[in-house]
C-alpha cells in the first residue's frame, strides 16, 4: 500500500551558521522520499536568551501544526543546549551524537568552543579555498587563458551541461583550481581540442549531458532558439562524446548527477586526493 504523502517541519538550530547540521540533514531526511520537510535554518543561538526564544518557535508550531517538529542541532554549550530541548519536538543532536563517544574513547573532554570548525579565516586552508574560488571566477567558460597551468583540473564540454556549477563547488569545498573550457561547433568542425587547452590535456575531464535535458537548459536561458534546439544539442553532444573518446578524456554525464557527486567524481578521476572538504 503506497504511503501518503507526509509535511514536516524541520528546525536546524546551531551556535554557528548551522551549515553543518544543514548539510547532514538533507543527507538524512533525503531518504525519506514520500515526505515533504519544510526546513528552517535558526543560525548563532549562542545563549540562553536566543535559545528561550527558538523553544517558543518551537512549540507554536507543534501547536499549529499539531504534530511535533523535527530539530537538528550542533549546540555545544550544554546550557544552551538543554534549554532548546525543553522544546515540543524530535532532536537529533548532532555533536552529543559524536562527541561523547570520542571523549569516552580519547579520555579527555572536547573544548565545547563555539563554531570550531568555521574558524579559518587566518588559515592556509582558508586562504588556498579564495584563492582557487578567485581563480575559477577568472577562468569560466574560457574568458582568461593566462595561467591555465596553475590550474588542478580543467572541465570541458558543450555549452550549459554543468562545468561553471561544478568548478565553483571544487573551488568552494575543497579549495580546487578548476578552470572550465567550452567545447563549441568550430572546434567539432576541426575534429581537435581547443589549442587553448592542449597543453593541459593530462588536467582535462570532460562533462556530458543528455540532449533531451541540455535543451530544457538552453531553452530557459534562449527559448525558442537554434542552440536550445533538440536538433542542435543532439549534434553537439554527439560530437562533444566523439572528439572526448579519440582523446580518451575522463568524462562524465551530469545528466542525472548532484553537483557533490560529479565533484567527487572529478576528484577522483583526476586525481585530487590531497584535496580535503572544509
């Protein structure tokens, strides 16, 4: 019998930007398919007062809703922390989930420091991450061929089948310098790779898409028009496929892809191991 369709209101509550409950909820609550959740980010509660406030957030909606909300968390200070779970709700405390254990098997106790793990600014890290989204920025869709060589990976394809999403994320998440590199009509003409790129060639992983979607893509940024055409993105993903299989270029489709799973793909097909999330 099919499940019916269920509505939820989900309250991410953090001391910090609550990117991190955030980012692990949707992984959690994406496999609940059939249910719809509301999500509602409640940033730097870092008090008892903004606590005291969320918990009335809190129980007006259990009360209008009438059922209980649902409450991620990566409060740290326990005052706080307790003071939130007086509140009408499910939690899923994310750092009591992880924390305790560690300190049981490390025999110490954890800092309790307060957006620990945002704390970069000064860092190395922090500073390669601008660097890369900086450098990405200046070498999208091919506008700035001046220091491809310092580039860690170099995402080529048709027009609109992901490479500026993606070299962002690669940029953002885990400090990568991707360039992308249009693959236009000349270049299917002149059976070659942009002569741009060529030096490169052992940097380059090629994104694909399904000509059916590259048209749904195109038509909402030129509708009507030969380059959204169905006719027009067959040809070009055709040739695109082609000229990348004689050069024997790692590519992907992005088709029915999450920009995190065409990123970690690239990281590894390329490669970038050393890379880490931050």
């Amino acid at each position: 019998m099919a499940t019916q369709a269920l509505e939820r209101t989900v309250f991410i509550v953090s001391d910090g930007t609550g990117i991190t409950a955030e980012t692990f909820s949707h992984s959690v609550l994406s496999q609940f398919e059939s249910v719809t959740f509301n999500q509602v980010r409640i940033p730097f509660i870092d008090n008892v007062a903004k606590a005291d406030d969320v918990v009335l957030r809190i129980n007006r909606c259990a009360a209008d809703r009438g059922y209980k909300p649902i409450v991620f968390t990566t409060l740290v200070n326990p005052e706080v922390l307790d003071r939130i779970m007086t509140a009408n709700a499910l939690y899923l405390d994310l750092f009591g989930a992880f924390v305790k254990p560690l300190e049981h098997i490390l025999g110490m106790k954890s800092s309790h420091s307060i957006g620990k793990s945002h704390k970069a600014t000064n860092s190395l890290q922090y500073r390669n991450r601008i660097d890369a989204i900086n450098f990405s920025l200046a070498h999208d869709d091919g506008q700035f061929i001046t220091g491809l060589a310092q580039a860690d990976v170099i995402l080529i394809g048709v027009s609109r089948c992901g490479k500026t999403p993606t070299s962002l994320y690669l940029a953002m998440q885990y400090g990568v310098k991707a360039a992308n590199f249009p693959l236009i009509p000349e270049d299917f003409d002149r059976g070659n790779l942009p002569s741009t790129v060529l030096p490169y060639r052992k940097k380059l992983f090629g994104l694909t898409i399904q000509p059916e979607r590259l048209s749904e893509v195109r038509n909402e940024r030129r509708p009507d028009s030969k380059y959204a055409s169905l006719q027009q993105c067959r040809h070009e993903v055709a040739e695109a496929e082609r000229l990348m299989r004689r050069e024997g270029i790692p590519t992907l489709s992005t088709t029915t892809k999450s920009i995190e799973e065409i990123s970690t793909t690239v990281l590894q097909e390329v490669d970038l191991g050393k890379h880490t999330a931050f």
